[in-house]
C-alpha cells in the first residue's frame, strides 16, 4: 500500500507519511474550514457508483413530485365539499374561495409539503451519499463574521432583486402560463392578506419552513453534488438558476435566481448552509411581516406596495455595493483558511478510523 501523507494544516499540502493497515474503501473529503471534519462518501449512492449529477437529478425529480402531489391532494381534500354543495359544478372563483376558507390549514399543509417533499428527501438524499450527512450538507457553526457579513450583503441585494422583479415582469410569456402564475398569486395573497392568521404561525410556515427546507435541498446537498462535478462556479450559478426556475414562477425567475446565486455564494464564503438559511430566512420573514402591516392598514397599503417601483440607477449602486459586501465575504473566507478548497480529496486522514470507512 502507498504511504499517505496527511495535510498538517488546512491550507498546507501533505508532508508526513502515514499508513494505514486497512485499505480504505471510499473517498474521503475535506472541506477548507478548520471547523469541518473529513467525511467518507461512503453512502449507497457511492457504493453503486452513482454518478453527482445522476444523484441530483433523481432527487430533483422526487422533490418536484412530492410537493406537487401533496399539493394536489390539499386542493382536492378542500374541493371536493365545495364541489358535494354546489352538486358538481364549481367555479374556479368558488374553488380560490373553499381552500381560503382555512387559509391556516393551506399553510401548514404547504408547511408540510416543504418537509417531506424538500428537507427529509435532501437529508435522505446525503445519507445516501456519507454516513457524516451534516458533513456533506456543511450544517456546522458558520464563520460569525462571515455570517454578518452575508446580512449585510441581503440588505444591499434588496432594491437589486425589487429591480429585477420588475424588469422580469415586463417579459413575453404565454397566457396560459400567465393565468397560472395569476391563480397562484391569488392563493398566496389570499392566505396572506385576507385571513387573520397570526404572524407567528405566517413566520413558521412561510419563512422558517422554507428556510430550513428549501437550503437543505439546493445549499445543501445539489450545491455539494454539483460542485464535486463541476467546480465552485457553476455550484454557485447553476444551483441559483435552478433555484429560481423550480418555483415554477417564470415572472419572478430572474430575483429568484439571484437571490439564489446569492445564498450559493454565502454558502461557499462562510462553510455552512446555516449563513444562507438565515438570509432565506430574513427575506422571507420581511415578506411576511410586510404582508402583516398591508392586512393591517387595508386596501390602500396594498395599492401603494404593488405601486412601488427601483429606479435602475438605484439598483446600479444596489448592485455595486453587493459586490463589495462579497469581495469583503472572499477577503474573510481567505483570512481563515487562506486559497484552501472545500471538498478537497484525502485517501485517508489521521483523524478518521479507517473502519469507519468500509461499508458495513
């Protein structure tokens, strides 16, 4: 067996020969931080040779048809009485009507929707891949500093996605998919701002929820997978377009890419997915409580927020100062672990019993 030298630091390469009577069976991998720890791909999408995009694409494909089975099956439990009372015959007014009845119960079940269909498939998706699954999906103590600055970045993104939204919706798109969008946006309002459901139950369905769910999914497990096949860039970028389009809301799929991209970003600048869980979790939390205040003060408040518009040359400096805020976030990742790499490749690693390595 060729002997292995283990890193003496994060940064630095290899230097002191080490051996280890068994072989190791698996990869294993370290991420730059000095807080991660090396983890084997040792799961049984590994054991079976499962190429990373393979695994992400059926997990992809899982994820999408859980949330929209359990979707449809909400909507059906909420029209099927509406449909026994009018004999049938139900109109799509009546229907919006029925499932906004309880628009408490479309929440939690959209709660759930995220659960099972997004975070216990990304969690079962990495266990699949390592038995360290916290590794895999970085779900360790952010860099602090890091996570500051990733909260301050959020607010400066803001009147850049505000932008975006409103460019995006000046696009072409097909009627069809324009009443669709229209009827999902009429759900959404309608559960927002035309019940009385708390703001705390609003915060735990629609922001944390997603926060948590959604992250464990695309910063967690796809943003991994697609940088072990395709490097740190296209993690970042192609996860964030993949982000955006899977909410399957083409006129808002460009500030949900950034915004997407955005966490990415944070992800890879702080070595951990909880940095970009607390920026999902402050955007979409400040959607909520501004929906609150709207409920509150009435019909004009809703007229003046879908009133308001960024000027470009605001966005401009929106976007100039973002990235400053991210060289910032580079400078910072760069001071703890200098040009180290995450998910670096180490045969084996003195910290790591080679048993833990062998399938079982």
């Amino acid at each position: 067996m060729p002997e292995i030298q283990p890193p003496t630091s994060v940064a630095e390469q290899p230097s002191t020969p080490v051996s280890f009577h068994a072989e190791p069976s698996y990869l294993v991998l370290k991420d730059a931080w000095p807080t991660a720890k090396p983890f084997a791909l040792n799961g049984w999408f590994e054991r079976h040779s499962f190429a990373p995009w393979l695994a992400v694409l059926l997990v992809v494909i899982s994820a999408f048809l859980l949330l929209n089975l359990i979707g449809a099956v909400v909507l059906a439990m909420a029209a099927i009485p509406a449909a026994m009372e009018s004999g049938g015959q139900i109109s799509p007014e009546e229907l919006l009507a029925a499932i906004l009845e309880d628009a408490g119960v479309l929440l939690g079940a959209n709660a759930l929707a995220l659960v099972f269909g997004m975070g216990l498939v990304a969690l079962l998706a990495a266990r699949l891949s390592s038995r360290d699954w916290k590794g895999f999906l970085r779900i360790r103590r952010p860099d602090l500093p890091g996570l500051g600055l990733a909260a301050v970045g959020w607010l400066v993104l803001l009147p850049v996605l505000l932008w975006t939204s409103q460019l995006n919706a000046e696009l072409p798109l097909p009627q069809w998919l324009t009443d669709l969008e229209q009827a999902q946006i009429d759900m959404l309002e309608g559960a927002l701002l035309g019940s009385n459901v708390s703001a705390l139950f609003l915060l735990l369905t629609v922001a944390l929820a997603p926060a948590i769910c959604e992250e464990l999914m695309f910063r967690g497990y796809i943003q991994r997978q697609v940088e072990r096949n395709a490097g740190v860039v296209w993690s970042i970028v192609g996860v964030g377009l993949l982000f955006g389009l899977f909410h399957l809301r083409l006129s808002q799929a460009l500030p949900l890419s950034l915004l997407g991209m955005y966490m990415g970003y944070v992800t890879w600048s702080s070595g951990s997915i909880l940095t970009a869980s607390v920026v999902h979790l402050l955007h979409n939390g400040m959607q909520v409580l501004v929906a609150v205040r709207v409920r509150e003060e009435g019909q004009a408040a809703i007229d003046a927020v879908e009133d308001a518009t960024v000027a470009w040359s605001l966005a401009l400096l929106s976007l100039l100062l973002l990235v400053g805020v991210c060289m910032l976030m580079k400078r910072r990742r760069e001071s703890v672990v200098g040009g180290a790499q995450d998910a670096v490749h180490v045969v084996s690693d003195p910290i790591i019993s080679p048993s833990t390595l062998l399938p079982t």
